[in-house]
C-alpha cells in the first residue's frame, strides 16, 4: 500500500524527491565534493539543454549520458543522478542548442562506504590532518559543511554536519581528493568523508503542521523477522528524526551500542530504518512528521481467525475475512490520504516552504 502512495507522491511532487538540488551560477564552472549512493539534481536555467560527461580518465573527450543509466535529463534543463558511485565523478557540463555552454560542475562523488562516523557528546574525535608526501607539502583535510538543523525543537534533538576530503597545497585553492588524487594509484587510508553528530536544543518557528504530506502504513511483523523502514523525502543532507513509540531514537544510543532494537541506516543519514519488533514508528524530515508505520504482529492479526475456526478446519486458498477487512479499511484510507493530497495540491496557497538548495558559488 505504501508503494502506492509513494508512487502517487513522485507524480504530484516531482519536486520533493530524495535528491540535493544543486545550483551554480550561469557561465561559471563549480567544483564540489558530494556523496555517493545520495541522489543529486544539477540544475540549468535552460529547458532545451545539452549535457556533457567528462570522466577523469576521458580527457577532453566527452561521455555521452545515454550511456550512463543513473542519469536523467528533465524536461525543465536539469540533470538528476540517482544513486550516484565514485565512478560518477568528473565534469558535468550543460549547454544550449548552439553548443555555448550555461554552466558546468565538477564534482567528486566521495565514495559514503567510507564514511568515518562521529558523536560529540560520546568523546569521538574526527579524522585528524594528514601530510601527503607527494612534492609540493600538501595537507590532506577535512573541509566541514554547515551544522544541519537540529532534528526536533520540541525536545532535545541532534543535529549533523558533512565533511569531505580536500587536499591543500601552500598557496593554492583546495582541491576534493577525488581530484587531486585521481591520477596517483596510491591508497590514502585518510581519503574518507565524515558525518559528525551532537545533541542540540532549539525554539520552534511557529507552529508545526505535521507536515503537508504524511503516509500512513500498516504491515505485517512476524517475530523471527524485520524489516526495512523508508522515510519519504528524508536523505543525508537533510535533518531526519526518528521515533518507536513516541520515543526519540538518537545516533548517541547507536553508535554507543545502547539501542540494537533498531538501527539507522549511515549511509543514508538516517533515511532508513531496519526493526526488529512491532512498534509504532514514525518519521520526521526537517522537523515536520512525513510518515507514520504500524507494523502488527502476526499473532495479533490472526487471533481472531484461531478463536473463529476450529483446529483441522482452515480453508486454504480462500481469502481470509480478518485480512479480507483489513485489507479493505487500509485501501478506503489510501484513497482518502491520496484524495487529500490531491486537493492540497490544487487548491494550496502559493506561499509555502521552499526546497531547499545547494548553492555553490
């Protein structure tokens, strides 16, 4: 059911997908550090646009897209890259029709299998700077993003931020390891993005609606099973908060071996969550609640069928009444959320929250 829905989402709201917009100025060339396995969409302020791939072991000879199939051109100019690779690293050019080019980005897709992480409040230290001994006294060294919003203003929450790898040499401009690095065949053990965690406390601006969009869903939970929980909309570049039961779960309890009765995924930042037991779990993205899961145990569902039927006396290949009903009750609900959905996209305001965007100058 909640494919359904998530499904009907991605159509109404191409625009709130799990990706990073990305923006740099017209006629200029951005380089940036990103991470792989974390969708991004470069944007071009042209609708017939033109784009170029130049690998790092391409030279000056471009890479057609068509023949990378993580790659989508939209029909507004912009490129969407899912799920990107290290492999994806290099030069992304766009153009218009006369060939002129609008504006390009270099970037490297630091590989998040690698990511080293870290909590403040647990004495965890980042990766320290290292010198390369390649001729020209180069530090190698973490570059950190901004603090993230905190996760809740609520109660106490935590809040992230993202670090990449760059190379400085003495009087030149840093450069993402990606780049400086491509060329030497040599391994770095220090070549790692980071993500770095602490606790934080903030006053709510305004009231919370609850988000404009929430999901509800409901599934089955055997007890030798678990499963995958997929926050709609949430991804590592974004704050994403957690809870079972209206009780928070914090990266402080994992990454301490506190909590193991769930576990958030890092490469996401938190995007999904693995469980283990029933619980009602529900997601928050910014701040604003986004979804809500209930996964019921299989005995509680077919409880009601032992106490109706006698032993020896199941019917196998018919439909049972219990699951039959329940069935029912979730699509009337499923049509109702998406026939609401539909109706605040219509009939919304044209103020609003604004998506939000990755600037590089």
């Amino acid at each position: 059911m909640l494919t359904i829905l998530w499904t009907l989402l991605s159509l109404v709201l191409p625009g709130l997908g799990l990706h990073l917009p990305v923006s740099c100025p017209r006629a200029k060339e951005c380089q940036l550090a990103l991470l792989s396995n974390n969708d991004v969409l470069l944007e071009c302020s042209i609708s017939n646009a033109h784009w170029f791939f130049f690998g790092l072991d391409t030279g000056d000879k471009p890479i057609s897209l068509s023949i990378i199939s993580n790659t989508k051109q939209n029909p507004d100019g912009s490129l969407l890259i899912k799920n990107p690779s290290p492999f994806n690293t290099g030069l992304y050019k766009c153009r218009d029709k006369n060939g002129n080019q609008v504006t390009g980005y270099k970037i490297d897709f630091q590989d998040i299998k690698r990511l080293h992480v870290t909590h403040i409040d647990l004495g965890q230290k980042p990766l320290a700077n290292e010198t390369l001994h390649l001729g020209h006294r180069e530090i190698l060294y973490t570059r950190w993003e901004p603090w993230q919003k905190c996760n809740s203003c609520k109660s106490q929450g935590e809040r992230k931020r993202l670090g990449y790898c760059y190379v400085k040499e003495p009087l030149e401009e840093p450069i993402p390891c990606g780049f400086y690095l491509g060329e030497t065949k040599t391994y770095y053990d220090r070549v790692k993005p980071e993500m770095q965690v602490e606790k934080c406390q903030e006053k709510c601006q305004g009231p919370l609606t609850g988000g404009d969009y929430v999901i509800f869903d409901n599934f089955r939970l055997t007890e030798s099973d678990s499963t995958q929980l997929t926050c709609p909309f949430a991804s590592i570049y974004r704050p994403v908060r957690w809870e079972a039961n209206s009780i928070p779960l914090t990266w402080r309890e994992q990454l301490s071996g506190q909590d193991l009765s769930s576990f958030m995924d890092l490469y996401s930042g938190g995007r999904q969550l693995q469980i283990f037991q029933p619980a009602v779990y529900r997601c928050f993205v910014q701040q604003e609640l986004i979804a809500q899961f209930n996964p019921i145990a299989s005995v509680d569902l077919l409880g009601a069928e032992s106490q109706s039927k006698r032993p020896g006396q199941r019917q196998f290949g018919k439909a049972d009444p219990v699951l039959r009903g329940l069935q029912l009750v979730l699509l009337m609900v499923s049509v109702l959320v998406v026939g609401g959905l539909l109706c605040k996209v219509v009939f919304r305001p044209i103020q609003g929250k604004k998506n939000q965007v990755l600037l590089v100058k």
